[in-house]
C-alpha cells in the first residue's frame, strides 16, 4: 500500500465535505433562512434581516473557502510536480480555486458591504446583479468541486 493514500484520501474527504456544505447551504439553509414564516409561528422576519443571517452564515462558510482553496493549490501543484497531469483534473481544480476566490473575495464582500448600508441598498439593481452572479458562482463551485473529486478518484483508482 502507497503511503501518500492518506494524503490523497483525506484530500477526497475534504473536497466531499466542501461539495456537502456547498449543497447544503444553498438548497436547505438558505431556503430555510428566507421562509422562517413557514416555520415560525407568530414571529416575522423581514427579508432583509435574513439576508443579514444568510450573509453571516457565507461569511463565516468563506474561512472554509478559502482553506479549501488553499489545499487545492498545494495538493495539485505538488501532484502536477509529481507528473500525474491530467486536463480534466487541471480545468476543474482552476474552476474550484476561481470560484472560490471569486465568492469569498469579491462577491461576498460587495455583499456584506450592501447589507451594512441598509435596505435601499439591497433593492437596487447592482445589488441582485451581484447577488445572482454570486448564486451562479456558487454553482459553478459546486459543479467543479464534483468534477474533481469524481476525476481525482478515478485517477487514484487507476494508478
């Protein structure tokens, strides 16, 4: 048995659990935290207040992202160094590190930075443009996270 199998498996673990989280938050949490009528009885919160919580909920889900992003970069930098090059692998670990970045650094933050200026800001234009840009990122993180792990599984099942 290779000794680097519990690199690569632990390496599958964490792009696993990124997808989970990934789906999770956007088909469970976020549905969950813009309907709490539904759920609560007597209490009402407006939209904008749960955007505030969904807001918190990616701000702190970005440490992960960038941490996620950081493994990728060094396990595939070091698995292109060790000549296992493959461009299924290569385009999807460029697409999880971008969108990654992308959300963490530039979507999330414009966000949060709208939301500290007050509702009006939230009903703006700019402001659903970048929050449907954001969804979409999300999305391609997701798609790209499952492209990886499925493609590094693979390659470790037929090395």
């Amino acid at each position: 048995m290779r000794k680097r199998i519990y690199v690569d498996f632990s390496y599958l673990v964490i792009l696993a659990a990124t997808f989970g989280a990934v789906i999770v938050l956007g088909a469970v949490a976020a549905p969950v935290v813009f309907n709490p009528n539904k759920i609560l009885v007597g209490i009402s919160i407006d939209h904008f207040n749960s955007g505030i919580i969904m807001g918190e909920i990616f701000r702190r889900f970005s440490y992960w992202i960038y941490f996620i992003a950081t493994v990728v970069i060094i396990y595939e930098s070091v698995m292109y160094k060790l000549g296992q090059r493959d461009a299924i692998v290569f385009a999807s670990s460029v697409t999880v590190v971008f969108s990654s970045l992308m959300f963490s650094a530039v979507y999330l933050p414009k966000i949060l930075s709208m939301q500290a200026i007050g509702i009006e800001a939230t009903q703006s234009d700019t402001f659903r443009n970048v929050h449907i840009a954001s969804e979409l990122d999300f999305k391609i993180l997701a798609v790209g996270l499952l492209v990886l792990f499925i493609r590094r599984l693979l390659l470790l099942r037929f090395t």
